[in-house]
C-alpha cells in the first residue's frame, strides 16, 4: 500500500486509495487498449469500422481514464446525440457506420463505397468530410472557422495537419500531438457541425 494512503487519517483512507489507485489503473487500460490496438500510423488505411474509429479518436481514448475527452465537454449543449451517433459510428451519413447486408452476406468495410460521387471510395468519416465530391461542401463553414482559429491561434495550421487530425478536430476532439492549449483556444468558440450531421437516422 502508498506510504500516502497509509498515512492518511481514517477519514481520508477511502480518498486518498482511490487516488492512488487511478494512474495505475489508467495506466493498465492503456496497456491493455495499446496491446488490443497498437497506433496506426498516420497514412494508414482502416480496415474496419474498430480500427476506423481508433485512428480518428485515439488521442481521447489513450489517456487518462478518469478524464473526460474534450468533444464531451464542448458538445453538451451543441446536439449532443448526433455528435454521439457520429463518433460512436452510428450516423447515417456516413456509409461505413451503416450495417449492409447484400446477397445474404454482410458487406465488409472496405466494400462500402461512397453513393455520393464517383471516386468509388470507401465511405468513411475522412472521405465523406473531406474527400467526397458531393458532401465535402457540408464542412466548408466549419472548415473556415477553424481554419481561422488555428491561424490566429499560433498553432499549426489547418493544411499542416493530417486527415486523421483534420477530422478528429472537426467533432472536438484536437490529437494529442497539437500543443495542451489548444483545447482552451477552441473550446469557448467551437462553432456547431453543418446541419446535415444533425440529420437524425
């Protein structure tokens, strides 16, 4: 047991253990996510929706445990079920969050191409936002404001940043290898998705 634990008084004991206890547990579930899903690195391709999901909100979910990642804080008030449905992969937007089924067989990620262009690509987060002819537009308000409040911000800017980061930045969630501040930069004037991503299922 912690020299602080067993110092504390008796009347702390309980506070003091479970402070003790949560870097360690953080640490194991780090361990353990990081063992399930090792980082990809930045010009991978997904092959599934898990691994999908990994790439784009990684930054949130390998960190501490007890803290809450910032697209939680900063969506509360901003319709905070589609923001859900988007970053659980539920949003029907989105092809690749879809559960398809053709000829008997359910269709595998990779065989989720988008219905909105011709590019044939896979229909995922990245392409939907920021590749595909036909709904990339949606974002361009987004896109701007942020592009603006990186600039103005000191921070780097929004064409430096990779797809992965590009995207995670949209729904709130900066990658841990933008700088801490960053979060209280945006956090305040975070502007709301386009309202196609508010489309309920």
């Amino acid at each position: 047991m912690s020299m602080s634990v067993a110092l504390a008084k008796p009347g702390n004991r309980g506070k003091s253990y479970t402070t003790y206890l949560k870097p360690l547990v953080t640490a194991e579930w780090i361990r353990q996510l990081t063992a399930a899903h090792p980082p990809q690195t930045t010009n991978a391709t997904p092959t599934g929706r898990t691994q999908a999901h990994f790439m784009v909100h990684g930054p949130s979910l390998y960190n501490n445990l007890y803290k809450i990642p910032p697209y939680l804080n900063i969506w509360t008030e901003r319709n905070p079920m589609s923001a859900t449905r988007f970053l659980s992969q539920r949003h029907q937007l989105i092809p690749t969050h879809k559960f398809t089924i053709e000829n008997a067989q359910r269709v595998t990620y990779d065989q989720t191409i988008c219905p909105y262009c011709d590019q044939q690509g896979t229909g995922n987060e990245i392409h939907i936002l920021l590749q595909c002819s036909g709904t990339k537009h949606i974002v361009n308000d987004l896109v701007a404001t942020l592009t603006t409040l990186l600039t103005h911000s000191h921070h780097p800017t929004w064409n430096s940043l990779t797809l992965y980061q590009q995207t995670s930045i949209m729904f709130a969630d900066p990658p841990t290898t933008l700088p801490k501040k960053i979060h209280q930069t945006l956090a305040p004037r975070y502007p709301p998705p386009h309202p196609h991503l508010h489309s309920s299922p």
